[in-house]
C-alpha cells in the first residue's frame, strides 16, 4: 500500500501562521475532503502536497514512483492548443501516442484518400494496440463529454472559462495519479457533470484529496475531513454529517476549556494591571504564561460565529415584475415572451445547463442587460445588491477598511443599533489589525468574503446572487444562509450547489433551452427526484386525481383516538426536546451522554415531524 506522509510541517506567509507543526498521512484509497475558513491555508495546503510550494520546517516521506495530478482553482493554458493536445500534453509516451493517433484521425477525416495519412494511421494503431492505449483514450473521450465537452477538436481559446476549467479537470482525471489533488473541482459544473464526477470519485481505486464548497458532494464522497483552524490540523474519520456531529462534541469540550483559560486569563490580567516592582524570574514566566493566555483567548474570539443581522432597506408591496420578455445573444434565444412576478419574501432559484441565460436573467433584473422587448416593472423603494461571479469594481489597490467604507461607514443592524465598518470586519473573521492590508494581498476566498460584506453593507432588499457558492468556505455559506432564513426581502439565486438552494430557495426557474423557463414550487431535490422519474411523478398525479373523492371522508375509530391524543404527544416531544437541550448544555465532556442525546433528539425530531403531517391530515378530516 502507497502512503504519503508529512511530519512537523510549518509555513508562514508574512506574518501569518498557517500551518503550525502539523503532521498527517494519506492511505491508498482515501478520499479527504479539506474544509477551513478563507485564508485560513487550504489551497497553500495542497500545493506544499503536491510539491508546487515551499515550507519553513516539515518532513515528506512517499514512494519514488508516488505520482501526484493536480487541478489548481486557476490553471494555465496554451490558447492555440486543441483540447486533445491539451489533455495528452505529458510526455508519458502513452499519451504521446494517443495524441498522434488522434491528430492523424482528424488528418485523415479531411482526406479520407490521402494514402500517407492511412500509412500513419495503421503505425499509431499498431502502437496503441502494443501499449494498450485505447482504454486510456476512451476513458477520456469519456470523460471530456460528461464534463460537457464532446468536441476535442476545438482551441481553448473557443472555449469559456467553465470550459476551460472542465478540460483542466478532464486533463488531471485521465492521468489516474495515486493520488488525486482537486481544488474546488465542482466550480463550473452542472448538476449532471458533478453527479458524474461524484461517482467516478467514489469508484476511484487510489487516494483523493479535494477542497470544495460543495456539502452534499462531501457527504457522498469523503470517508475522512480535514479541518484547518488556527494553524492546526484536525482530522474526523467519515464524511460530512460525521465531521459536523464530532466537531459540535469538540467544540462543546473546547468551550469547557475555554471558560477555564478565560478565568485564568481574568485572574493574569489583574495582576498584570497592578504591576510588578521585582521582575524575578518567576515573575517573568508568569507574565510570559500571561502573553500566551492572551494570544489563546484572541485567537479563539476571532474563531467566533459568523453573525449576520443586519437590516435591509424597507420593500414596498410592489418589488419586480417581468412581463413578456424576449432576449437572445447571436442568435441564441435566451427567453421567449417571459413573465414573472417577483413578491416580497420570494427564494427563488434559477437552474439549468451552463450557457442557457440563467446569469442573464440577472442581468436583466438588475438593468444590466438590455431587453429585446418586453417590460420590466421595478418598484420605488427596490434596492438591489448583486452578488456577480466577478469580484465586480473591487479596487484591488484599496486597504480592506477603505473598500468597506466606500460603501457605508455603519450599517444598522435589525434591532435599531449601528455597526462600525471595521466592527463589520472583525464579524467576517478580518482581524483588527489586518484592516489596513491592501485587498490585493488577500486569498481569493477571503476577496470573495470582503466582496460580499461590501453588498451587505448596502442595506438590499432585492439580493442577487450568482453562483454564491463558488470560492467561500462552508462556515461562511452556513451563516449566509442562516441570514437568507430571516431577510425581510426577496432572494433571487443561481447555482448548481444543491444543498445551498435546498436551504435557501424554496422555488426554481429551470432554463430548459430555446427560450423556455419552466416554474417549480419545492425543493432542488424534489425537482431532480422528479426529473429523474418523471414517468413515476406524472402516474402518481394522475392517481391522485382519479382516485380523488367528490366528498372527504369521515375519520375512522382509530383516527377519532389519535385525533384525541395526538395534540398532547406532540406537546410531550417538545417539552422533551427542550430538556434534551439542558442535558446537552450539562453534559459538558461526557461525550458518550453527547451522543446518546443527539441520536434521541434526531430520533424525536422526526417523530414530532411525523406527527405533524398526522395532524394537518387528521385536522382536515374534521373539518369535513
């Protein structure tokens, strides 16, 4: 069995500590999905692994013949290259003769007679059949059309930057590395490409090691996480619901912890503030033992929750209306005598295939995009912030605080108080004393990060949100989303992250090509349950409706006793949910208690949901 190892490893960029003497291993068959905050060192990370960056201390250990692929968020390309040649651009020699063969084939459709190109042909056969070239080569043909690209003949100068960034993930997939190294290898695909991808992970017979934002493909692809928080490295063994469940014990046990060094710290503090007039030697470890304190318990505030309660800008009863709008690019129809109705509180997420005009619908709401006819219908107090997949109008050459404060100096948050601009900061995990650091200095995930307050900052009451999910970390999306629950205004989504709109949209416009839009009520994943057995979906309908009675029926002798019972078991649960809560808060370290509650309160929660449904039917039964 292959394993790559890495003890001790320490790194510092500036100032900043990202790894702090960590150490790990990577088995044959792992698959590791890397999770942290923006800047916190996850792509740092995979390019020390794969060898692409340096390190102040560490040690690697790997076999001599332990080959590594490596998708970076930002791949370079040659533009002239066809996409072939950019897929068999080692100088392995079975991708040598693989892209020969494929250069003379495309000779050879052109001048189907040419007797040369046939002699070629028959010598590259022959060479495939000697190095049994041809599964790698339909392996990748393979590939390249589940990730949308069935041309491979085309430049990658014609090829948008999605494209571009699927043929750089086709070109580290067909090298088949004992161990493959992915930085947000989701970006960019739809749902189809993903779900594929997704199951290619999952059969993979060597190791993976990826960074992406995407939680339901953790969930079904991971069998360990690794989490960097602090400069260290912590390690949960299965997949995503796993990481969440051990990480909220560790956190429980952590705040334990804390408490007591936030004691201590209170206790240092004051003896710090009445000074000392011999500095023996014991005194100065204790003022050393102060500093450290001090530095744990700073380090620990900045981890604290993301928080966002911010107000919004007051909406009107008029918000948006779309009304037989007609757009197309190049002959390319976008929509097609499209009306819709935007209402206050909407969630409403756009879906389909990549170029279908999902991203310019939001152009058009926003009064980016011209309309070729048609109308749209905005009202008075309508204030819209767009979130775009480009970090649009960030002057790269401003300090953080400058940026932030172009767009406002406060912000009143929902209880009628005001937030500084550099307190809004330190609520997005930007330390105090990183707010003068110019926005070019910063990750891409942290850019993102800062472009994002900027537009809450703002104060909308229309969010647009493009593709939102691409470039933040986790922790960030669970507290936007926690925000969107409670936005007074309408949320307006494109993304393919499935368990984002699942969250956060409670209905989808779905680009179906041509111009057409369909409307979904529900869920992404109801509408992809759907899509997948739309025969199924259409019988049960239309069961539904033949079987229908004219009059409802009378409850049965059963229903009446549950009936009579039902309110009370329902009251029960709840009350037995809020004393699982005080057992949680009173267990502390006692994870073994930790995890028997939390499966009862899994356990109860579902039954309580259950009873629910029982009760608005059985509620309706004696209405009739």
């Amino acid at each position: 069995m292959k394993v790559y190892s890495i003890d001790g490893l320490t790194k510092t960029i500036g100032e900043k500590m990202l790894f702090n003497d960590i150490s790990f291993s990577i088995s044959e068959g792992d698959k590791i999905g890397v999770l942290g905050i923006n800047g916190t060192g996850k792509s740092t990370l995979l390019n020390v692994i794969a060898g692409l960056d340096d390190y102040e201390k560490g040690t690697k250990d790997h076999p001599n013949d332990y080959s590594i692929s490596y998708l970076s968020q930002n791949p370079h390309f040659d533009e002239q290259q066809t996409i072939i040649d950019y897929l068999y651009a080692s100088n392995s020699l079975v991708f040598t003769t693989i892209k020969q063969y494929e250069q003379v084939l495309i000779q050879l459709q052109d001048k189907p007679d040419h007797v040369d190109i046939q002699q070629k042909l028959m010598k590259y056969q022959q060479q495939m059949d000697e190095l049994n070239a041809w599964d790698t080569s339909a392996d990748a043909k393979t590939i390249l059309t589940k990730l949308g690209l069935p041309d491979f003949t085309k430049k990658m100068s014609e090829l948008s930057g999605g494209q571009k960034k699927r043929a750089a993930l086709a070109k580290t997939l067909i090298e088949t590395p004992d161990l493959l190294i992915l930085d947000e290898p989701t970006n960019h695909l739809d749902y189809d490409s993903i779900k594929w991808l997704q199951e290619y992970l999952q059969k993979y017979q060597k190791s993976v090691l990826f960074v992406t934002h995407d939680r339901y493909f953790l969930d079904e692809v991971t069998d360990k996480i690794w989490e960097l928080e602090r400069g260290k490295l912590f390690e949960y063994k299965g997949n995503y619901a796993d990481f969440l469940e051990s990480k909220a014990i560790r956190e429980e046990n952590e705040s334990l912890e804390q408490s007591k060094k936030e004691s201590l710290f209170k206790k240092e503090l004051a003896w710090m503030r009445k000074g000392a007039k011999a500095r023996t030697t014991k005194q100065k470890a204790r003022i050393q033992r102060f500093e450290a304190l001090d530095e744990d318990v700073k380090n620990k505030t900045k981890q604290d929750a993301l928080e966002i309660e911010l107000g919004g800008a007051r909406l009107g009863k008029k918000v948006l209306e779309l009304k037989k709008i007609t757009k197309s690019f190049g002959g390319q129809q976008i929509l097609q005598d499209f009306t819709f109705l935007f209402k206050r509180g909407d969630r409403i997420g756009i879906v389909g295939s990549n170029g279908s005009g999902k991203s310019t619908l939001l152009n058009i709401v926003a009064g980016r995009e011209p309309i070729d006819s048609g109308e749209l219908d905005t009202g008075q107090t309508v204030k819209i912030g767009y979130y775009t997949q480009e970090n649009d109008d960030m002057n790269e050459n401003l300090r953080m605080i400058e940026y932030i404060r172009e767009t406002a100096d406060s912000i009143q948050l929902k209880d009628g108080s005001y937030i500084s601009a550099a307190q809004m900061l330190e609520r997005f995990l930007f330390p105090m004393h990183t707010h003068g650091t110019p926005i070019r200095k910063l990750s891409g995930g942290e850019k993102r990060r800062l472009y994002l307050l900027n537009i809450l900052m703002s104060a909308p009451n229309v969010l647009l949100l493009d593709e939102p999910t691409n470039d933040l970390d986790t922790q960030t999306l669970t507290i936007l989303e926690d925000y969107l629950e409670t936005f007074p205004g309408v949320v307006v989504t494109v993304s393919h992250d499935r368990y984002f709109l699942d969250k956060a949209c409670h209905q989808l416009l779905v680009f179906k090509g041509s111009g057409v839009v369909d409307y979904y009520y529900g869920s992404y994943s109801e509408f992809l349950e759907e899509k997948e057995e739309p025969g199924e979906a259409v019988i049960k309908t239309a069961a539904v409706q033949q079987t229908r009675p004219e009059k409802k029926k009378k409850m049965s002798y059963s229903e009446t006793r549950e009936w009579e019972t039902i309110e009370d078991d329902m009251e029960a649960a709840e009350q037995r949910l809020t004393d699982i809560s005080a057992e949680m808060a009173a267990a502390g370290s006692d994870f073994e208690k930790l995890r028997l509650l939390m499966e009862e309160e899994t356990e109860l929660k579902s039954k309580l949901d259950h009873m629910l449904e029982r009760w608005e039917y059985l509620a309706e039964k004696a209405e009739g």
